[in-house]
C-alpha cells in the first residue's frame, strides 16, 4: 500500500495565475513535450491535468501511444522520486513494442499492462482502480485504444442488425457521463486513444471523423488531435516524423492551439530540436544563407547546435525562450477591445 501524502510541489500543482484558473488548482502531468505543454497549458512543465479526461486522436503510426508513454515516463522519472503513484496501460490492441519501449526508457516492469475486450470489461476494471486510487498520490490509466473494443451486446448481434452500429455510441455516453463525475474527484489521469476514419461523404473542413461517437466530445477536458506533417530522413533513411498537434478542446487554457513536434524513433519525442525548430521558425535564431544557425559569434548546422546546448546544459535557456516567444506572439495576437459594462456610475 502506499504512504499518504498531500501532493503540493511545482511539479505537478498550476501556477493559477499563469493559466488562468481561479475556480480550484490543478494538478499537472508534462506531455514530454513543451511545444505541446504550452499549447495545452500556456506552461512549459505543466500538460495534461490530473482529474481529468484526456483523448488522444489521430491516423496510425502517428505517435499517440507515444505521448501516452511520454507522460508515464515523466510519472516514473520525475513524479515518482517524490509521490506513491500508480500507472496503468491498458493495450487493448495489443501495439505496444515492449523493446522498443524500453530502449526509450519505458519502465515497462513499472506499468500494470491490461488487455479488455469489451468496454464493459475495461469500465469494470477502471471503476476499481477508481475507488483504489486513495492509495496514490497518483494514478495514470491509459486505454488504447477504446476504438478496438466492442460492446457485449455488439458482440452477441449480427453486423446487419439495424441498432448495431448505435449500441456503442449509446455505452460510451452513458459510462462517461459516470467516470467524469468520478473522476472529478480523484488523483488520477485517464487518457483515452482514439482512431480516425474518413467522415464518408465530406468534401470540406474536416475530412476525418473519430470512431465510436461523440461522447468524448462532451466529456473530454482536453482533446488533442494528431496530424503527420511529414517523415524526417537521413538521406533515404526515414529517421523520424514530423506531428502537428491540434488542441480542439481545452478546458484549462485557450483552444485550437497548434503544437509541432518531432519523434525519433529511437529516442521518443525529440523535446529539445523541437523547440529549436519552433525558434526557428519564429527568427528568435537566425539562419544564415547557407542554413547554419547563429548563436553568439558561432554558426552551428542544426544537429550541432542541439548537440551544443545539451552537452552544455543550455536546455533551460532554449526552454526560457521558447515561452518568451510564445507569451509574444500571444500578447501580439489579443484582440482589445472596450469593456461590455462597467461599474462606474454615470
């Protein structure tokens, strides 16, 4: 059983001032990602809020059992040097590369692995670890992905039955009118990984529809859609993928926020180049004509500069001017405007 205790440091608790929220704090988990982090935030520690209902969308191969596993990896290197917690991933598609994962630094021996196969199983299961989570501090379940588990009653019909296709939309709104409420309450993350499929017969806007219905639309704090913006290569060796981050829904700062991001494939998300192509991008770096950065009276390619600021410990610097960027493009973009009402007399 764990030891008690009351989860008040930085790591993990918002700064209300700096996101905004006035109604209660907050805890937080890091995306393993800054450029997310302040997508989802406005901070560059704080991600996905414990309490919460998080979804996770996107194609295949595009990186959304990685981010969940970023999150766990921060929980188990960061978070647990200080608090009881508990991870829990349950693989229902069974798409985990348990090897690759470790060479990533997964602590893979550290995370209760599950595998539901209806969704009245996986709620089963999750309304335990619900009413045991007092024994944290924290508790991080994932379910990836709910697209890949049936109903029972799914499961016991004939596909060409007329209600089939309704029966799971129907389950889903019901248990997540249930788990939000529960949740609410408690120390834990719930991450839900959803698939794309193509919206048939749309021609415009989004193309791309999630699967299983639209109760996650209501009952998800946060929702991050995931896009492949393209391969990253060495030569005609794809090294990694490019993501763009889409926040559709947020609860804790404002929507429709962008992030993008990069995954090595051998290393996970590649926190710090990320950042440094977002600076970039925004000229807080300068290229030169022949593609080399200038910093100080030195000009680097970009693998050498990101090998320059992390073997001379410069993360945080980067990090301290990706969020001045970030708060100036911000500020830059606020539309003023005059009061609606005021409470001086006329």
């Amino acid at each position: 059983m764990g030891r008690k205790k009351k989860v008040v440091d930085d790591e993990i608790e918002t700064d209300t001032e700096d996101t905004g929220l006035v109604d209660r704090e907050l805890k937080f988990i890091s995306s393993g990602s800054t450029n997310l982090n302040l997508a989802l935030t406005n901070n560059t520690e704080f991600g996905y809020p414990v309490g919460k209902i998080i979804n996770l969308v996107g194609d295949k191969q595009i990186g959304k059992s990685l981010l969940c596993l970023e999150a766990m990896m921060y929980t188990y290197h960061v978070l647990r040097k200080k608090y009881d917690v508990k991870m829990i991933y349950n693989d229902a598609e069974s798409a985990i590369n348990m090897e690759n994962a470790k060479q990533i630094g997964v602590p893979i021996d550290d995370i209760e692995w599950r595998q539901s196969p209806t969704i009245e199983h996986w709620y089963e299961d999750l309304n335990k670890e619900i009413e045991s989570s007092d024994k944290y501090d924290l508790v991080m379940y994932v379910m990836d992905s709910l697209d890949s588990i049936s109903t029972e009653e799914e499961m016991e019909q004939d596909f060409n039955q007329k209600s089939y296709n309704m029966i799971k939309q129907k389950k889903m709104s019901e248990l997540f009118r249930k788990l939000t409420q529960k949740i609410n309450k408690k120390n834990m993350l719930l991450v839900i990984v959803s698939q794309i499929r193509d919206a048939i017969g749309v021609t415009f806007g989004e193309t791309k529809r999630r699967s299983g219905g639209k109760a996650l639309d209501f009952y998800a704090y946060q929702i991050v859609w995931l896009y492949n913006k393209g391969l990253m290569k060495d030569g005609d060796i794809t090294t990694g993928i490019e993501i763009k981050a889409n926040v559709k829904k947020n609860r804790v700062w404002k929507p429709f926020r962008i992030a993008n991001f990069n995954i090595l494939f051998e290393y996970g998300i590649d926190d710090l180049g990320s950042m440094v192509d977002y600076l970039i991008d925004k000229k807080f770096y300068l290229k030169s004509g022949n593609g080399k950065i200038t910093y100080g009276e030195n000009t680097y390619s970009r693998e050498n500069f990101i090998q320059f600021i992390s073997s001379n410990n410069k993360e945080q610097e980067v990090k301290d001017a990706m969020k001045q960027v970030w708060d100036k493009l911000e500020l830059d973009a606020m539309v003023v405007r005059k009061p609606k009402y005021t409470d001086a007399e006329e």
